[in-house]
C-alpha cells in the first residue's frame, strides 16, 4: 500500500517540475500560434537568455553593484539580447523563407538551434553557472496529517506564480490588443494577412521577441533550479510531448500539458520505474504523447484542422 | 568540352533507362570506383603517403562510408518519402545491438514455462544483415503513426523512438549480456573464415558494403517503389487518388530505410567502434544524419555521400586550417565554431538551395555541358 502522504508529495513535486515544462513550451506555442513555425531552437534560447543573464550578473557583482542593480541591468540585458537575437533571426532565416511549407520552416529552425548553441557558449563560455534569484530551500506542509509532513520547494511555488502571470499576460495580450489579433491573422495565412496590410515582418519580430522573453523567464526559473548549463537546451526536448499532448496552438493546453507530463512522470518514476529498472522519465512523457497523437491528434486543446492524411 | 554527350545516341530502351546515360559519368564513376577498390589498398600497402599511417583509413575513410550509408537510409525516409524522422540514432542502435546478440547468441529464458529459446551465435555477416532485418520491424513498428500523423508531429513520434530504445539499450542488461559497465564489445569480424582485423581489411568490407547498397538503393529510388515514395512526399492526396496506397508506401520506405540505417549501425558497432556503450546512437547522432542529409542533398543518393563528407571532414578543417596559419583555436571553440557553421549552413541552404551539394553539383554539369558558350 502506498502511503498517502508520499503519493501526494510525488504528485506536487511533479505538478511543479510540469508547470516548468510548460514555461518553456509557452515559447512554442508562441511562436507556433503567431508564425505556423515550429520551433525547435526554444530550448537555446532558453540557454543563450540563461547564459547571458547569469554572467552578466556575475560582472556586474564583481563591479561593485549592488545585487538589486545587478539584477535589473542583467536582465535588461538579457532581453537586449533576445531582442537582437530574434531580429537576425526574423531578418535572416525566418524572413527568406516566408511561404515555405511546415517542414522547411522546422528545419531551418534546428540550424537556429546550432547556431545559437555554439554563439551563446562561445560568447558567454561554456561551463555550468550557479544562478540564484529565488530561494531553493523547502517547506514541510502539513506535518500534523502525515508523518514527515509534505515536502514543497518554494522555487517550485515561485515558478507556478510566475507561470501564472504569464499566461495571463499572454492571453491578454493576443485576445484584447491590435497586435495580438494580427498575430493570430498571420497564424491563418500569411499571404492573407499580408494583402490586408499587416506588416508581416514586424509581426514575426514581435513573436520571436515575446518568446525570447519567455525564455528568459523559464532560464530564470531553470538556471536556480539546475545551474545554467548546456543540459538546459534539452529542455526543450521535453518541451515537445506537453505540446504534443495540450496541443499546439493552445496556451493552456501548454499549462494543462507541462502539468500532466510533470505529475505523470514523477509517479511513473516512483511508482512503476522502480519494478521495470528506472529512469523511465527520459522516455515517459513520449510514450504519452505518442498514445494522445493516436487518439487524438490536435491534442486535448488543440484547435481540429481537418486535413486527410 | 570534355564533358558534352553529344553524338552519343542511345538506340534502345535498356540504354534510356540506365542509371548513367552519359559517358563521361560512367567514366568518371568508374575511375572513382577504381580508386576506392583498387588505389587505396594499393596505396595503402606501400604505404605511400597519405596512406602511410592508418589515420586517414580509421578516422576517415571509415566513418564516412558507414555514415555515408546511413545517411542513404535516412535519405530515403526524409528525402524521397518526405516523412521526417529525429530517430535514426535508435534504428542504428537497434541494427547495433540486435547485431551483437545475435553475433553472440540469444537466450531468452522464460521460467514460467520451464522453456527456454536458445539461438547459438550467428556468422557475423548474417548477424549484420538480420540486424538490420530488426532494425527494419522497428522501423515498421514506428511507422505506424505516419499513418495518422505527418510532419512535426511524426517527428515527435520518431523522438519517442530515439528516447525509449537509448533508455532500452542503457538499462535493460539483457541486450549488452550483462556487462557491468554497460559497454559491449562486437565479436570477432570473421567472415566464413576471412578474418577482418586490419584497418584496409575493415575499409574494404565497408566499402563493399555501401557500394553494394548503394547500388541497390539508387535502383529502388528510380523504380516503382521509388516513384510511390515520391508521389506520396510531394503531395499524397494526388499520390493516393492516381491509385498509390499510402500504407504500403509509407511503411516499404520506412522498413527500407531502417533496414539500411540498421546495417549501418551494425557496422559502425562493429567495424568502426569495436566496444560501444548507448550514448554512440544517441539524439545527437539523428541530427548529425538528418545534417549530412539536407547538406548533401534531399533526394539524392549521390548527395549522401556528399554530405557524410562534409560533415566529417568540416571539424578536421577547422582543427587544421588554423593550426596551419599559425593561430590554433581551443577544442572548444572548435566546438562551437562547428555548430554555428553547420547552423548556419542548414539555414542558407534551406533558403537558397533546397536540394543542397547535390544540386549544386547538378547545377555545375549542365553548365559544363555548354562550356565555354553559356548559351
């Protein structure tokens, strides 16, 4: 019989590690939404954010600032950063290649992936960098129910906040302002929107830019967690089946997905790795997605296209 | 001048068809054909440079004619079928290590019914072959899903491939027969008898290998399967109403192309390695194949070999060309240096030339066909 109280600290911990996959998949969704682009260098973004902001950091401290300054020059100048990366990107791949079919366009987002990797560590080096913003250490809740009580990381809790408020300020934002419904216009057809006069290139600035951000925010939240290191771009591997299984268009279906490949492979791990050998994470959340693209292959929130196959 | 067909007229179909219709290609291919065959080993028993030392053979010749062939399976799957597959590590690994348990003899013990299946170890050239023979169920296996899905989401599905057999292959000890360290070591090379030890033994069973399924392959892709798989990648609603079966053509190319990479796992695991743990076949692995394939070309058989070539021989550059001038950069900086360069290349290839070096190359005949009048 397994006891209540480790099934539930299981489960949050697991929720909570979901809630940072679904960070780094709200860049995809981003970008997917708004440019059709399926974009595999998300989790070098989120390295290339995480490098820059951490050693900045690191010179601005040994510069005698204090760490208040420090963190508000080093993550302005991450997102100078991210703003100059997606404009090359826009100028340079994205913008030659407009109209081509999915395939190309998720191609040449793999050579981003390269390119950025081999920049971001050439640039700002390539070892493991401690980042701390947040406090890491944990809580033991409801000790009085459970022997032992439940463990919870605050770093955990402080990445669902900031989960939340992005999601808010995304769905604001492409629901209610000018900018947000041009995104989706150029979703639908990029020719079409582009005959109706919207400035197509600025669009794909602005989306590329807004998921830079957002990988700054998830590098934020990973780098405390994990240290800033190249590992961190298979993040964005994992990124995948949450799409896979929320669906790709959708901001929630990121939210709903991270939380439901977080929780179902931490209890996969505990609870059936220990009888088939471990280490069934790596793979877990694939095996998922794979069942939901069978079932269902818009994915739980996806909008239904109707294509035959 | 030197490269012009004319006058040379083809008087039945059998020669319409062939896979060289102009001479100068045939000479050509035949000139390279005797190098490979006969000018290496020959070179390399006089040891005439370059060939005095085994480097060029072991660190290069070698991994470019097992990835060469390799990057024919994935070309095959992605290129002529349009079905793009991040997995090709796993059908590598698969070929690897179905390769070794048969090289070394299965047991499979089933207890609960006081029975076990015993297959005592197979001559290596049968183990390479059924290796691939797995490798190509697999690939059916994973398959399936292009059935319903297509594009990224297949990607996704072939992923899934590339992480559950690299955990497979890592933690479940019965496929590396129990060794500690998770390691292997490939059996003996002898073939009915013909021992494969030294470096230009090895060379020339890959080549031979690779000669033979290349040939094999630019056959399949210009006959009718080849024709279905195209039919399918350039549009399959057209392809499934002029009467192609989407099933059939999906799964011959994914089986194909699995069967080919399985090969080519083997004999990288064998050949190549000698002793190899997962981390060989992992993710990074399937992107290097999926690089050789857009480098060299989409499409083309030729383009594999091409893009192998360059992919490989890229970071040796990198390494020497500096070194040469006088400014030695840090393995490191190599590093990086090599994925912003094929970053970049993926990119501008994707954007001015889709079919890659091949192209490129094809491009350069037909101007030479009118040179030295461009008109």
């Amino acid at each position: 019989m397994i006891a209540l109280g480790q099934f539930l600290e299981v489960l949050i911990g697991g929720l909570m590690s979901g809630v940072l996959y679904s960070l780094v998949a709200l860049g995809f969704v981003l970008i997917f939404k708004a440019s059709g682009v399926f974009n595999f260098a998300q989790g070098a973004m989120v390295l290339l954010a995480g490098l820059a902001l951490v050693r900045s950091l690191d010179l601005l401290v040994a510069n005698g600032f204090s760490l208040w300054a420090a963190i508000i020059l080093g993550i302005g100048f991450a997102a100078v950063i991210m703003a100059i990366t997606a404009w090359l990107i826009e100028r340079f791949v994205i913008g030659p290649l407009v109209n081509q079919d999915a395939l190309t366009l998720f191609m040449s987002t793999i050579g981003v992936t390269f390119i950025l990797e081999g920049a971001a560590q050439m640039i700002f080096g390539s070892d493991a960098y401690p980042l701390r913003l947040f406090p890491t250490d944990a809580w033991f809740l409801f000790e009085n129910l459970f022997p032992g009580g439940i463990l919870v990381n605050k770093l955990d809790v402080w990445g669902g906040f900031i989960a939340g408020i992005l999601v808010a300020g995304l769905a604001i934002f492409f629901q209610r302002t000018k900018t947000g419904r041009a995104l989706r216009a150029v979703a639908d057809d990029h020719l079409a929107a582009q005959s109706v006069g919207i400035p197509i290139s600025w669009i794909w600035f602005v989306v590329w830019l807004a998921a830079g951000l957002v990988a700054l925010v998830a590098a934020t939240v990973w780098g405390t967690k994990l240290g800033v290191q190249f590992s961190i771009t298979f993040l964005a591997l994992k990124a995948l089946p949450v799409l896979i299984i929320g669906g790709l268009t959708s901001i929630p279906g990121a939210i709903v997905g991270g939380l439901i490949v977080g929780a179902g492979e931490k209890i996969a791990e505990v609870f059936l790795g220990s009888h088939i050998g471990g280490g069934i994470e790596y793979w877990f959340a694939y095996v998922l997605a794979l069942a939901v693209l069978l079932v269902r292959p818009q994915g739980l929130f996806g909008e239904r296209i109707i294509e035959r196959i | 001048m030197l490269y012009r067909e004319a006058g040379q007229f083809r008087t039945t179909y059998a020669e319409d068809m062939a896979i060289f219709p102009i001479r100068q290609d045939r000479i050509a291919l035949a000139i390279l054909l005797g190098i490979a065959f006969i000018g290496v080993p020959l070179l390399a028993d006089f040891d005439i440079w370059p060939f005095g030392s085994d480097y060029l053979l072991r660190a290069i010749l070698l991994p470019f004619l097992i990835l060469a062939l390799a990057a024919i399976g994935v070309n095959i799957l992605v290129g002529y079928c349009g079905q793009i597959s991040l997995g090709s590590g796993a059908f590598m690994a698969i070929g690897a290590y179905s390769a070794y348990k048969l090289g070394t003899g299965v047991h499979i013990p089933l207890a609960s019914l006081d029975f076990a299946i015993s297959i005592p170890p197979l001559p290596v050239l049968l183990a390479i072959l059924l290796g691939g023979l797995t490798a190509a169920l697999a690939g059916i296996l994973f398959g399936i899903p292009s059935l319903r899905i297509k594009g990224l989401y297949l990607a996704v599905a072939t992923l899934a491939a590339q992480f559950f057999f690299d955990w497979v292959f890592l933690r479940v000890s019965w496929f590396t027969n129990y060794a500690p360290s998770g390691s292997v070591n490939a059996p003996t090379l002898d073939f009915f008898g013909l021992n494969v030890g030294t470096p230009i033994e090895r060379y020339m069973l890959c080549l031979i290998f690779v000669t033979v399924f290349a040939v094999l392959a630019k056959n399949l892709v210009r006959g009718n399967l080849g024709r279905q798989w195209m039919a399918i990648r350039d549009m399959d609603i057209a392809a499934e109403l002029i009467g192609i079966r989407p099933l059939y053509a999906k799964l011959t190319a994914f089986a194909v192309s699995s069967f080919i990479i399985g090969v080519a796992g083997a004999l990288w695991a064998f050949v190549y390695l000698g002793s190899w743990e997962p981390l060989a076949f992992s993710i990074d692995r399937s992107l290097q194949l999926l690089f050789m394939v857009i480098i060299g070309g989409l499409g083309s058989i030729m383009g594999s070999f091409v893009g192998a070539a360059f992919i490989l021989i890229l970071p040796i550059m990198l390494n020497l060309i500096p070194t040469q001038l006088g400014v030695p950069l840090s393995t490191e900086t190599i590093t990086h240096l090599e994925f912003i360069i094929f970053g970049s290349l993926i990119c501008y290839l994707l954007i001015k030339e889709p079919h890659g070096f091949a192209r490129l190359i094809s491009i350069g005949k037909e101007k030479l066909r009118l040179w030295p009048f461009p008109y």
